[in-house]
C-alpha cells in the first residue's frame, strides 16, 4: 500500500513536494528505490517499486530532456546485462513504463536499447524476462 500511495504522490504533487525535500533525502529516495529492487524477493511488490521509480525518473527530466537521476540509467544498463533474471525483469519493467526515461539522450543510446531489448527477448531460459509484461 506505501509504494501505491508514493507513486500517487509523485504522479499528482511531485512538484510540491519533491523539490522540497532536503537534497540528502531526495538522494535517500532514490538510493532506497534502486536498493529495493535489487533486494525485493517478492515480483509482485519489486514491481511496484519499479513503478515509483519509473515514476520519478519521468518527473526528474528537466525541461531540457536532461534525466537528472543519472543513476537510473546505470542501474538499468547494469541489470539488464545482468545475470540474475529478477534484475534484468526490473529493469525491462522500468523501460515498459518509461520508455522516455533516456530523455534527450535517447537517440545517443539507440543502438545499445534495440541490442538491451533483442537480448532480453532472446532469453529463451527465462520466458518473464522475453515477454514483456505490464
């Protein structure tokens, strides 16, 4: 219910509340999120973590397509190539729901995307990870 309940918050009030948090809990958010995807041993709530933190890399693109959450990136690129298969499904989620989470870097990435998603829908061992579900 508190990862439903952040995701409204920061679907509905990001921009009064968010920018109003100290800098060093802004960084606690974020770290949070990503440690608690890489340790949720349930799919259905890493799921829903994946979705706050989709979330929040959609309203941390500034205005000029920037994603100010540097480390989302790294961590997708890193699970994705990753071999625990609860990773590489994480990351596949954030990517479903934010496909613009690259920003306007999107186009510099393209290439390393279409090889990220033709790996993963390659993987014939573990069919969540090939079929991408919403």
């Amino acid at each position: 219910m508190a990862a439903v309940l952040l995701r409204r918050l920061l679907s509905s009030s990001f921009e009064e509340v968010y920018p109003s948090l100290a800098i060093d809990m802004q960084t606690a958010i974020k770290t949070e999120l990503l440690a608690g995807i890489q340790s949720e041993g349930s799919s259905n709530i890493r799921k829903k973590v994946c979705d706050i933190a989709a979330e929040l890399a959609r309203n941390l693109i500034d205005d000029d397509g920037n994603n100010q959450w540097p480390e989302i990136l790294k961590f997708l690129f890193d699970s994705v190539n990753s071999q625990d298969v609860n990773l590489r499904e994480a990351a596949l989620h954030i990517f479903w729901n934010f496909p613009g989470i690259f920003g306007n870097q999107q186009q510099h990435y393209l290439e390393v995307i279409k090889r990220m998603l033709v790996q993963c829908m390659q993987d014939q061992e573990n069919p969540q990870v090939s079929v991408l579900k919403g």
